[in-house]
C-alpha cells in the first residue's frame, strides 16, 4: 500500500481506492440507456450520481491543489439538482473523467502535508462540532463517494442488474 506524508489520511487512502474499485464495479454492464432512467419520476438518474461523483473527485482535487477543470461541471457542481432539459454526458464520458481524475487526486492525497490538511477551508457549515478545514472537507468528500456508489447500487438492483461485484484490481493505484 501507498504510504501518504500525513498519518492524519491512513485511513482515506484506502478508502480512497476502494471509492474507485467500488466506483467501476457498481457500473459494470450498466447501459446508456439504463444509466439515464429514473424511478417513477422521483429519483435521480444513474447518470447524476456518477456526474456528482467526479464532481466530488474534482473538487477534491481542487482543494489539494490540483487546476484540473471538470468538463461536465456546469450539471453538476455542489450537488445541483438534476434537470431533465438538461443534454447529460454519457455514462462513457464521465467514466473517462474518472480515469483522468482520480490518479492525480489519489498522488495529491499521498503528497498531502499536516499542516495543509489543517488549513482553514470554509464550508458554511457553522456546526460547533465540525472544524471547517481542509482534512474534514476530505473526510466529506469520501462520505459522499460512499453514500453515491450505495446509490447507484441501488438503482442497479431496481433496474434488474445483479448486485455489485466485488472483484478489486489490485493494480489499480487509485
């Protein structure tokens, strides 16, 4: 396993390549098509939860210091709520927005220092309990990824897919 600068992110760093193994598993076979429909008009569609997915993965970046500009950013930054006028980006498209992100991110968060994760990032929070800094805006980005992948794994069952597999490429470095 990679080693990061901070012991601070032990506990990411894995959490981190899991996020992207279950990313890819939970869209395996997973059609265009599919990706794009909704449950009774009610729910997102397979499409918005990867889009905030990588809009997540960017932001990240972002904050590690990363200039890397998501593409599809216009539909999908801070979680804006999907709109069906919108022309979304195939499925294809945000999954090689993935492979263009997520290793630069993964090298930023082994690169990260202490004292960089403790710097101030404001979030609007406003909650006593919660510092708003760097680390903690990592630590909400990794919740999100999860809650996401939990998401689409969702959808997949309801729309007739077996469940995720859980065959994890260890080779993968990020």
């Amino acid at each position: 396993m990679d080693t990061p600068k901070s012991k601070k992110l032990d506990i990411i760093i894995p959490a981190f390549r899991g996020h992207s193994q279950n990313f890819l598993m939970v869209l395996d076979g997973v059609s265009e098509e599919d990706a794009l429909k909704r449950i009774e008009g009610r729910t997102n569609h397979m499409i918005w939860m990867v889009g905030n997915f990588l809009d997540m993965r960017y932001a990240l970046g972002n904050v590690l210091g990363l200039e890397e500009e998501f593409e599809f950013k216009a539909y999908f930054n801070e979680g804006k709520a999907l709109d069906e006028s919108f022309n979304y980006p195939t499925l294809k498209q945000l999954k090689d927005a993935f492979h263009k992100i997520s290793p630069l991110v993964y090298q930023k968060l082994l690169e990260a220092k202490d004292e960089e994760l403790e710097r101030a990032f404001p979030m609007g929070m406003n909650i006593e309990f919660f510092p708003e800094n760097v680390l903690n805006f990592v630590g909400m980005c990794i919740g999100r990824e999860d809650y996401l992948c939990g998401q689409i794994g969702l959808m997949r069952r309801i729309l007739g897919y077996e469940g995720m597999k859980y065959d994890f490429d260890e080779n993968m470095k990020y």
